[in-house]
C-alpha cells in the first residue's frame, strides 16, 4: 500500500483510500476478471490507481466471488 493510504475491511470488501481527499461524486469503474485472471487484474488496477491517487475496492478473498 503507498504510504499516506488507509484500508477498511469490510466484511466482503477491502477498500484503498488515498491519502487525497476524495471527491464525494465522480466515476466508477467495474473491472471484471476470470479466476485465471483475477490477480494479474488486481495487480494492474493497484499500479494504476497508487500511482493516480484513485480510491479502490477489491473482494477480501478469492472465496467471496463464489457468493
């Protein structure tokens, strides 16, 4: 996690906060992954989102997408 950031684990979701201020509105984006592909997806978006200072949730474990 880059420094400055804060996680809040929910019970299904782990969520990533910049140490930005976050805007109250704005977009969401969906990213699907297999569970082939689920880390290599995980690893990209985390990159992405660290290196713009965009907050992000990814399921807790491999376990909650079979809810």
């Amino acid at each position: 996690m880059p420094p400055g950031w804060t996680s809040r684990v929910s019970e299904q979701w782990r969520h990533l906060l910049p140490a930005a201020v976050v805007p109250e509105q704005g977009w969401k984006i969906h990213v699907s992954a297999t569970h082939q592909s689920a880390v290599a997806a995980l690893q990209a978006v985390h990159e992405y989102c660290a290196r713009e200072a965009v907050a992000f949730k990814h399921l807790c474990s491999p376990a909650e997408s079979q809810r």
